[in-house]
C-alpha cells in the first residue's frame, strides 16, 4: 500500500482537541513533537507494528533516560535529553498509529500511564545517582541519590493523586471528572493554584524539563569543574517534589472532582 502523506494523515490523528488539551497534551508536543511524529507515522501505518508495540518501545525509552546520566560529564546529560525527546516521540507516534487503524486498547492506555511514571522518575533517579558522583576518585555521596530519588517518589505521587481521581469516581459510580470541577471551591484556594500554574516550577520535575535543566547545570558544572550545580538542582527538584505532592493533594480535596 502507498504511504500516506502527511496532509492525509493530519486530520485523522491529530483531531480537534488532540493538541488543546490543557492537561493532556505536553508543550514539546504543540511545539515540535506532533509535527515529527507525523513523518514518522506515515512509515509505520502500513506495517505490522502495533500501537501497543510502540508504547512498549516509548516505555523502554524512557526508562533508559536513568542510565544514560550516570555517563559522566556532559555526554551523560545529552544522552538522557535524547531518551526522553524518543519516549515523548514515540508517546505520539502510538496513539496517532491508533487513531489511523482504529485500533484502540485498554492494555495501551495503562501501559503508556506506567510508562509516564517511569519516565520521570528515571530521570530523577538518574540525576541524583549523577549528583552523588558514582565513578568520581572520592568518597560516593548518597544523600544525592537519596534526594533524587525523593524527588521520584513526589513525581509519582503527584500523577497517582490525579489518576486516583478518576479511580475514586468510577468505584462510586460517578461519571468522568469535568476540566471544570478541578477549579477549587474556595477563592483563596483558586488564586493560589492560579499562582502556581503561572509560576510553572512544578514542570521541573517531569521528565523533559528535568532532562533539560540536568543538561544545563552539567554544562556549567563543566565549566567549574565539580558538581555543585547538579547537587543544588538535585535538592530543589526534591524540595518541588514535596512541595508540589502536598499542594496537589489539597488542590483535588479542595475542588470539586471528589464530588
């Protein structure tokens, strides 16, 4: 069969809303991503490889993102931006494969959320295993890795309270949560989360955000010659983490999602 163009394929796998999604859809995404990932569905719509396939392929990835930092240097840092620029490739390419066939699968919605946590905390992981200096010449400091791996454990804790909403609701018999009902009763309570979605700091501990600050601060631990950048980043990313667990779980108690 002949390989669909792009201009074909666009209308089909990238319908409207696919791309306004306000909670599901990623800025990489809008900005770049889809665009890639159309050139790269139009050579795989016609072969035998399926959906779930490539999210199996997309959850490799992103788990790879953790190994690939403990190379030292900042080789280490660019290899773990390309594992998870290839998870985020692959996170589209899957579904937009899906809604060409018509092949959908409760098997692949579940598989790409694990692989989403992973992701993520793979690069955590990673960075703070980096930040403890696993093959320096002295003395291996785990509190890095310790922190980091804080920093994983809030990340995942924040994506299980989201998606335990919809947990909640379906075991009392409630329909699917409205965007609405995530906007908070209380006015204070509202501006606060308003704040914070301004802000934006809590994006630093997904795993192409924190992929891309991991390169930065190894550049410029380069430059200095130790590790100081990448440990301060390693502790303000735990401290977010944190910080951002406990702000979530009351944004969702305080709205109207559990209602």
């Amino acid at each position: 069969m002949p390989k669909p163009s792009v201009a074909e394929l666009r209308p089909v796998v990238h319908p409207p809303g696919v791309k306004d999604r306000r909670s599901g859809e990623h800025w990489a995404g809008r900005l770049y991503m889809r665009e890639i990932s159309l050139r790269i569905d139009r050579h795989l719509v016609n072969t035998r490889v399926t959906p779930n396939q490539l999210t199996y392929l997309m959850t490799v990835f992103g788990v790879l993102a953790a190994p690939a930092l403990l190379v030292p240097g900042i080789w280490g840092a660019v290899l773990g931006v390309l594992m998870v620029q290839l998870y985020l490739l692959f996170d589209c390419v899957d579904g937009e494969i899906a809604r060409w066939r018509k092949q959908y699968s409760i098997a692949g919605v579940y598989v790409d959320r694990v692989g989403a946590y992973l992701c993520d905390a793979a690069v955590l992981v990673g960075f703070g295993l980096r930040a403890a200096d696993l093959w320096g010449t002295d003395r291996i400091d785990w509190l890095w890795a310790f922190l980091g791996t804080l920093a994983a454990l809030g990340a995942i804790l924040i994506k299980a309270e989201t998606d335990l909403v919809g947990v909640a609701r379906h075991q009392t018999g409630k329909p699917p949560v409205q965007e609405s009902a995530s906007v908070p009763r209380s006015s204070g309570m509202a501006l606060a989360r308003r704040a914070a979605a301004a802000l934006k700091f809590h994006r630093l501990i997904l795993g192409v955000e924190a992929s891309l600050l991991v390169l930065v601060l190894a550049i410029v631990d380069q430059v200095r010659g130790d590790l100081f950048y990448s440990r301060l980043g390693v502790a303000v990313l735990a401290g977010i983490a944190l910080l951002q667990t406990l702000l979530h779980l009351v944004s969702i108690l305080a709205s109207s999602r559990l209602k």
